[in-house]
C-alpha cells in the first residue's frame, strides 16, 4: 500500500502559495565551545538524528490527474548539505541583523521537489556566538510518526558526533503507472475519494475543513464561537510575501511572582502580557478601544486522549492538541483585570482534567516545544481565519541546559507562520529561566511589530504592579 499523505497533510500542500507558505520555524542561539562548533559538526548530528526520522529523507510525489491525494516516497538524491545550509553575518553580527536574516529565509517556501525541511548553520554572531534555524513543512510533523528535527538534535548533556557510515538505501520512486493504478484501486473502494481531493485542489476550504475536524479535539469551544466572526482590525486583511520577525525575552521569575500575588497560571499571565501589549499597540495606531473590546486569539494546548493516564514520554505520541478561542480583553484599562478575565476563559479548559500540565511536557525527550509549536500551527490551520485574529502558541520548555554536540543553547524562538488575511502570530517559549517569544509578522501590515515587542514587557510589568 501507499504512503498516502493525509487529508489534513495533502490540504497543507493544496493550500499553500508564495505568499503564505506552511512552514513552522526555530531560531536557536549556541555559545560556542572551546573547541569549536562548525558546519561539518552540524552535518555530523543531523545526519545522526535522521536514522530515527524517515520522513525528513522523503519527498511528496503527486498523482496524475489528481485520482488521489499525493503519496510519500524516498528522495532517492537525498543530498544532507542542500538541506542542512550555512550562512553567516557579517562579524560581529547582532541580533537584528540575524532576525532580520530569520525572517527572509521564512519568507521563502520550501522546494516541494525535495524533502520538506531546510536547516541553516549561521556564523559571525557578535561574541563568537552561532544559530541554527529550522524551517519544516507543516505537512512533515505529525506528532504521530514524526517529530521535529529539532527535538532531536537536542541532547541534555554534551555529545561528540562521530561520522558514521550511512547505511540507508532509498527504496525506488513508484512509477507513473504504479501511482495511477494505486489510486484507481482505491477510488473503487472508496468512491467519495476522488471527489474530495479535487475539491481540496481548487481549493475548496469549508469542504477541506468539514472532512477535518477529527483532526483536533475540544471543538466545543469552536463550535461556540462559529457564528460570531472575530472582531475587524489591523491584524485581518490581504498579507504580502514579506515578513518581520523580533522576539522578546522575560524572565519565568516574573511569571510565577504575578501567579503568587493575582492567581491564575503561567500561560494565564503570558496572555495578559500579550494582551496588554496589543493593547497599547492598537492605541499608538490611533484605534479607537470601547472596554468591552477584544481580538480573539486561537490558543492549541496539549490534551491527553480519552482513557489515557499521562501524557506520552515517548515524544507526544498519542497525544492531542486542542484548539481554544480565547477572547482578549484589549479594551479593559485595568492591567489586573485582564489577567482575571483571561483566567477565567482558560478555566474551562484546564477543569476538564484531560489539560497536560507544564511538569508533565517536562517529561518529554529532547526539546518538545520544537513539535509542540508545529502541532500547534497544523491545528490552527485546520480552521477559518475568519473566526480568529491571530495564533498564540505557547509550549514550557526544561529548565535545564541543553546541548546541539557540545554547543550549549542559550536561548530559543519560535516561527509560527501567517494564514491567508492574519497578519500576526506569537511563539512562546520558557527555557534555563527564561520566557522567550517570537513575533512573526507581515513586512507591511505590521510593520512596528517591533513596537508591540517592547510593551509585552512593559505590560508584564504593569502586572507586577512596577508601572501603575
């Protein structure tokens, strides 16, 4: 039988354009070691980890006349140093000098004639640091058979790779006749097939969608919200090919201190922090906030299956992700208010029982917030853009250090890409007593992303209680 992609993982490819590649992203910023981290070490460890990620050495092949939804197969001309890329800064290079590089090669699809992944080594960051950056296609990660790339290049303690002979051998491409046959065959088993995949190919999205919705779990919340589109605003509308992306680092300190003297959790505060920063962000472009206004934010959180004990720790396998609309508050002045109203959506979701909790991802082997956030960014395109205003994903991290070879992290962002008409969307990362975001947003439609940034901070610490 065929590889065949998924109906979610085939609309992913259908859907996907110049302007809006699927695509999930990780800027990851090394201190280099005594003895040097360079680009054959790189190749050395990812050449390592593939042995447990078969599909990141396939590549989709479509079937003529779309019969059936496209198949996975071997690249049988793998070639690891197209995928995995070196660049570098003109030393000392900044750190805006290497986010502003992020956000190009975010910009740039993925070569659908090729396996769905590109790594990028990059040199000449100022005090001999060095990144990694990742790009994988939303169709890839699955959380099921696949994980991302960069869970497993992680390793809690230093590691030195030794070169190792390869011994994969790419299985043969079926042939046209072959792909045509497998896909009659099934069209007569299942005749609604055929059908189904032209109208995901022309693009048909609430047909796509309706076959969808057993992809994710929780719709009851969704379903609440269906009839109501989000609320009009600058971050809804037509998106260009461009893209800036700025990130923001907190301390967890600072969290926990909010926790301790207003309630509500981590991921609560980090809420309220966003919303008080889109808050002042709308008010600097002249927007006119009633108090009851709000955007609604599409928020996917880890849930354990129906009949499960505990959440996987294994690498998420079994495991969901929910989908939430959480609507927030930017028209409420008061910076402890909104947290409460916040708190108070999210509990709904957190007395079902089924929420996993920080402690329990904690768990999870290497870096999981690298496959949660692409979890989360396939279960957010699985809806309308129309009914939120943008995608916040957040995922805890270990707070302990972690090492690519003997290159020791230092911090980690997450890229969450851009639907079609939503023009912002938020990683949120916490890793060795820091809360990291990634702000990935259109090159013109928001273009003062960098503006927004600033006052997550300053809204954490309107909650601190340091500026009001």
């Amino acid at each position: 039988m065929p590889d065949r992609l998924s109906a979610l993982d085939a609309s992913f490819l259908y859907l996907e354009d110049a302007v809006t590649p699927m695509h999930v992203g990780g800027v990851a910023i090394f201190e280099r070691p005594r003895d040097g981290f360079d680009y054959e070490q790189v190749l050395c460890l990812v050449g390592q980890r593939l042995a447990y990620l078969p599909r990141y050495r396939e590549r989709v092949v479509s079937v003529p006349g779309y019969l059936a939804r496209p198949v996975w197969a071997d690249d049988v001309d793998f070639d690891l140093s197209y995928h995995v890329r070196r660049s570098a800064l003109p030393a000392p290079g900044t750190d805006g000098q290497l986010f502003e590089l992020v956000a190009r090669l975010m910009a740039r699809p993925l070569d659908h004639e090729r396996p769905l992944w590109e790594t990028y080594f990059i040199e000449g960051l100022e005090n001999g640091r060095v990144a990694l950056v990742t790009k994988t296609h939303q169709a890839v990660v699955d959380g099921v058979g696949t994980v991302e790339l960069g869970q497993l290049i992680l390793d809690s303690t230093p590691q030195r790779c030794e070169p190792a002979e390869d011994t994969w051998v790419p299985r043969r491409q079926p042939s046209t006749t072959q792909l045509v046959l497998d896909a009659v065959s099934e069209t007569v088993r299942r005749p609604g097939e055929l059908a189904e995949n032209l109208r995901a190919v022309v693009g048909d999205v609430a047909a796509t969608a309706g076959k969808l919705v057993d992809t994710v779990g929780g719709l009851a919340s969704v379903a609440r919200t269906l009839i109501r589109p989000a609320p009009a605003g600058p971050l809804n509308g037509p998106v260009s090919g461009g893209r800036i992306f700025t990130v923001v680092r907190t301390r967890l300190e600072d969290y926990r201190k909010v926790r301790g003297e207003h309630g509500g959790t981590v991921n609560d505060i980090v809420l309220a922090s966003i919303t008080g920063a889109l808050r002042q962000w709308l008010l600097s472009r002249g927007e006119s906030l009633a108090p009851s206004a709000s955007l609604r934010a599409l928020v996917p959180m880890a849930v354990l299956e129906p009949g499960s004990m505990e959440f996987s720790t294994a690498g998420l396998v079994n495991n969901q992700l929910e989908a939430h609309l959480v609507e927030l508050p930017v028209g409420e002045a008061n910076p402890v208010l909104r947290l409460q109203h916040i708190s108070h959506a999210m509990r709904a979701y957190t007395d079902t029982r089924r929420s996993v909790t920080a402690r329990a991802m904690l768990k999870v082997g290497g870096f999981a917030p690298a496959t949660m956030h692409s979890l989360a960014a396939r279960t957010a395109r699985s809806f309308s853009g129309r009914i939120f205003n943008l995608v916040i994903t957040n995922s805890p991290g270990p707070q302990i250090p972690l090492y690519a070879g003997q290159a020791r992290m230092a911090e980690m962002y997450p890229v969450i890409p851009l639907a079609r008409n939503q023009a912002l969307a938020i990683g949120v990362t916490s890793y060795r007593g820091a809360v990291c975001f990634g702000l990935n947003a259109d090159r013109k439609a928001v273009s003062d992303v960098g503006y927004l940034a600033s006052m997550i901070e300053e809204s954490l610490a309107e909650l601190q209680g340091r500026n009001w």
